[in-house]
C-alpha cells in the first residue's frame, strides 16, 4: 500500500511532501542527478501559496522569494540605452501589484509570489527528503510501467548498465515527469495545438539592474519595430538571487557590488520554426546587444550562462488517469501550456492537492480490506482537474496571441509591413507632438484592457471551481465565477459557497491569534464550518472522517471576525459547510434538513461516491 512518483520537479516533490504528511509510504524516482540547472516557471499564485501554507513551506518559499516591490509591474521598452529618452512605451501595475494590492489581499491570506525553479525546487528537495529521507531517488530512470488488478510494477534505471535495473511495485502511480511521460508509455495521448512558436532563451549573469529603470517592472518587453514586434524583439526577467537578510553587515557598498556581479536574469525572443540556424553563444550574445542596448561597460560584463531551444504547445492529456486506474497524470505530465500567464506550474501544483487527499482516503481504506469503494472517487480526479486543465490551456494560448496582437496592433506595428513604416508609427506613438500620438495612446490603452488576462485575472488564477461537485446545480446558471450568461469570468474573483468552489477566505480569531478560514482545515479529513450549537449532533459521526468547527467565538471557539458567514452561509447561523480536504466546498447544509444519519448517507453516498 504505497505510492511511487515518477518525476522530481517541484510538482513531484509537492507529491512527496503531501503524502509524507499523509503518512502514506512512497518513493520518488527522478531521472536527473539533482534539481533543475533552469530558472524556468517564476510565478505562483496565491492557491499555489496556499498548497505550501498549508504543507508548511510557505515561510521558507517566501523567505527565498523576489521582494514583493519587484514584481508589481510589467513593462515594454525599446531598449535599456539610458541615453534614449523615449525607450518606455507603457508601463503597467500587475500580478496583483500596485493598485491591484487591496483587492488581492481580500482573496487570500497569501500573496502571489515570484521564484525561479531554479531556487525553488532545493527548498522542495530538502522538506521532501527530510520527510522521506529513504524514499528520493536522483539519477533514477523510469524505464516501464506495467499496471496490474492490485498493483503497479515500474522498472527503473539506477544506474548505467543491466545490472543497474531494479522493479518496485505500489498501489499507485503518479506521474509527474512532462514530456517524457509514463502517459505515453501506457498510451495516454494529448491532443490540441503542438509546436505553436519556437522559442530560444539565455540565461545570462550581468548587473542589469544599473540600467534598468524601474525595479518594480518584473518582466519587460522590448519592442523593436524594424524585427516586427513584442514577442519577435523578445522579453527580459530578474531570476535572482535575491538579498532578503535584513540583517546584513559589513560594507553596504561592497554588498551592493556583490549583489550586482551576482544578478541573474532570462531572456527569450520568438524563432522562426523553419530556420535551419539556431542561437549558439556567439550570436546569442550579438542578439543581446542588440536588443538590450544597455551601456558598453555593462555589456562587457554580461556572462552566458545557458542558450536553449523551446516549442510552445497548448496540450493536454486525454486522460488523467489511466485506464487500469493505478496511475494518475499531473503537472505537465498532464498539461504543457504556453507560460503566458505563469498558470502551468500553478495548475500542476494544484493538481497534486486535487489527488493525493483521494489516494489517502483509497489507501486508507484498502488497510482494512483490499476494496474498490473510493474508485469513483479517484476517478473525479479527472473529472475535476481536466477541464480546468483544458480552461488554462485556451486562457494561456489567449494571452500569448493577444500579447503579440493586442499591443503590437495598438502601435500600428505589423511584421507584414516594411520597418520603416512599423518605425515611423512607434515613434508617431513616443511623440507627444505628433498628430497622431492620441488616437495611438488610446490604442494602448484599449489593449491593455485585452492584457488584463495576462496581468490581472484574478477568476482564471483564483476562482476555478469544479462544477461537477455541484450536485444539486446550484451554479448551472449563475453564480460564483459564472457570469448571467453561462461564461467564466476570468478577470474577477467571486467568493462563493456553491459546492465546488474554493472555501473563501476571511479571518478568524481565537485568544489573540488571528488566522485564515483557510487555515482551519485538515489535509486528512473533511471539516464541518458551523455557527449554531445544533450542529453538535455530528460531533460523533463518520468514524472520525470529519472534524466539527465552531466559528461563533464561544466556549474557546473560533471568532469570524468580519461576521463573514451569514453572506457565505446564505442561510444566516443556521447553515453549515462540509469542506474537503482540498478547500472545495463538497456541501452547503441546512440544518432545519439535517440528522447525523442523513448527514452520513450524504458523505458516503454523494461525496466520497463510495460504492
């Protein structure tokens, strides 16, 4: 009765820490000697944040993390020539930044997040292996899988010869391993849009913060108009390392320089797909230059770190489980979607807290006899996360065509069209002067509106919900993230108690301490939300499956200290909500309809779908 992960990115290694804290045996098998060598996903959102609180890694993430400050904009530029006046073309507050800083604060007791893979998965590795410490394995290749009735054998490669392979059998098989998937190995395909634009990137070592004017702007797009746009010209982002330790000493000079000498950042530009030449060192560094046009005394400091050669997709698996049913996909295993929106890391993270409580409740439950009752259950891993998958697969492929459009187009720049005429528009736009400067202002202004699913969607990034837990179809027609006319409303977030959605935030207090609604739920069983004493008739129900919490400050009872519930509840202190252990609301109860046997007959019947 164990587990095996089959991938050790930060999606597998959140695998690993979630059934660590679920007791469940497991091992993780990771084809690399160590953690990823790439800078790679930067953004986390705030349910991705929460995934780490509630696991405790928050601290430690956001202790390593960019300050707050440095990804509050996002910017486009002609260059970083400080000799040129006019480089800034627009700049704009984002990911919940600036002017977005208020509303986002009422979401979550968390706040998005930047740091690079790169910095994030030793965090992951070490928690993992301080959990686990027998059960991580580096420089070990998942070589097959075979399903069985009861079990899963995977062979792995530990080594470099024959000798080297070893089988292991579990219960379940997550895999969490992207491109080179066990999905293909059991034949699990991925439709939609492949090799969309080819993509090269540079991870370079140089203090461009020098020349940089605003260190608030986390990614700044340049905007060449004789290359014929945004992505073509390409776009720049800080990875690191960030200086956190307030309590530095020394030579604030000399830490500054060391700083500087230290900055590492990512730089990407769109390839034509069909041109035999691709970036090695030396042009690589000539694109630079030439884009960036930053001073000749920090040029000359620029240090190549890494060039690489990518393939945008928008793809997503046709199944997320398999059909033996021993194995489960995630992370880019199970979605590979454009990082226009940073939603792909996010969407793999989230989908392992999807997963795991349902393997633990399975596991549990085949401690006592070697049963099939929570198989609907696991099979709602699919149901659920799928489409949210396929929702951030068309959002993200969205914002990379509108990114291009939408700014481009508002410049009057158009690749088809000859430089000089994509020259002579930007600099009508970058003239106060000129005649035509409004109508391009205006222009800017409108796509920005476009951009907003780029830079401020909280709906796609915090308000997805899973319909089918709506049982009673509270939400067909309208409510919560569903707008009157049947969409999803990507650009706001609506908290909402319909089952299916995300328990919402808002704060409680108990003796002096103050914490998240959020916070009051368990990785291991459901939790009953509750004002009225009545509801103390499920103290003692579902076998320990189900923790009573009482939020009307009485009796060392937690206190809502907003008086949230009676809008939450829609039935004053009378309601209840039965929350999974993944936050989402399985049931909106009414007590005036309720009895510990009825209460019972639910959870089993309609929520853990147990046969």
């Amino acid at each position: 009765m164990s587990v095996i992960i089959v991938g050790g990115g930060p999606v597998g290694l959140i695998a690993s820490i979630a059934l660590s804290h679920q007791k469940i045996p497991h091992k993780l098998f990771e084809r690399y000697p160590g953690t990823s060598i790439h800078p790679k996903a930067v953004g986390l959102n705030q349910r991705t944040l929460e995934v780490f609180r509630s696991l405790g890694l928050e601290e430690a993430v956001t202790a390593a993390a960019a300050p707050a400050h440095s990804h509050s904009k996002t910017a486009w530029y002609t260059s970083l020539d400080p000799e040129d006046s006019r480089r800034e073309i627009f700049t704009r507050d984002a990911w919940g930044g600036g002017i977005y800083g208020p509303e986002y604060s009422e979401f979550s007791p968390c706040r998005i997040t930047v740091l690079p893979q790169i910095r994030l998965e030793p965090i992951l590795l070490e928690r993992a292996r301080k959990l686990n410490p027998r059960g991580i394995f580096h420089g070990a290749e998942v070589m097959h899988v075979q399903e069985f009735r009861d079990h899963v054998e995977v062979t792995v490669l530990h080594g470099e010869t024959e000798t080297d392979v070893q089988k292991h059998d579990a219960s379940y098989v997550i895999a969490s391993d992207g491109g080179r998937s066990v999905g293909q190995m059991l034949g699990m395909g991925m439709s939609g849009e492949r090799d969309v634009m080819a993509m090269a990137s540079a991870h370079i070592k140089a203090p461009l913060s020098l020349c940089h004017p605003d260190p608030d702007v986390l990614i700044t797009w340049f905007i060449d108009p004789a290359k014929g746009g945004s992505i073509n010209t390409g776009y720049l982002y800080h990875v690191g390392p960030y200086n956190n330790n307030s309590n530095n000493k020394g030579n604030i000079e000399d830490e500054e320089e060391e700083e500087e000498e230290e900055e590492e950042w990512m730089f990407a530009c769109a390839i034509n797909p069909t041109d035999p030449e691709k970036f090695d060192a030396n042009s690589m560094m000539n694109r630079l230059r030439e884009t960036l046009k930053a001073p000749v005394n920090l040029e000359q400091r620029i240090q190549l770190l890494s060039v690489s050669h990518w393939v945008v997709s928008s793809i997503v698996a046709d199944r997320f489980r398999s059909e033996t049913g021993r194995v489960f996909l995630v992370g880019d295993a199970a979605h590979r979607v454009p990082p226009w929106g940073a939603l792909g890391l996010n969407t793999g993270i989230q989908d392992v807290q999807n997963l795991v409580w349902k393997i633990a409740f399975a596991i549990d439950d085949m401690k006592s006899e070697t049963s099939t009752r929570f198989n609907v259950l696991l099979d709602s891993y699919e149901e659920e996360r799928r489409p949210v998958a396929l929702h951030v697969a068309e959002t993200s492929l969205s914002n990379l065509r509108n990114h291009a459009l939408a700014m481009d187009r508002a410049l009057g720049i158009d690749p088809t069209q000859p430089a000089e005429a994509n020259v002579a528009s930007l600099n009508a736009y970058l003239d106060p002067a000129h005649p035509d400067h409004p109508r391009l202002r205006t222009a800017v202004l409108e796509a920005q509106k476009v951009l907003d699913s780029e830079f401020h969607a909280p709906g796609i990034e915090t308000g997805w919900f899973y319909p089918s837990v709506d049982k009673y179809g509270r939400g067909d027609q309208s409510g919560g993230q569903v707008k009157k006319n049947g969409e999803f409303d990507i650009f706001n977030y609506h908290p909402s108690a319909i089952p299916g959605h995300h328990l919402p935030h808002f704060w409680v207090t108990r003796d002096g301490v103050r914490k998240s609604v959020r916070d009051l739920l368990m990785m291991d069983r459901f939790v009953v939300l509750a004002k009225h004493p009545r509801w103390e008739m499920l103290r003692d129900s579902a076998y320990g499956e189900v923790e009573l919490v009482f939020l009307d400050g009485k009796n060392g009872n937690w206190l809502d200290e907003g008086d949230k519930w009676r809008t939450l509840s829609q039935s004053e202190d009378s309601g209840a909500l039965l929350v999974r252990p993944d936050g989402i609301i399985a049931w909106d109860m009414d007590l005036h309809l309720m009895s510990p046997e009825y209460f019972e007959k639910v959870l089993y019947r309609e929520v853990l779908q147990m046969g």
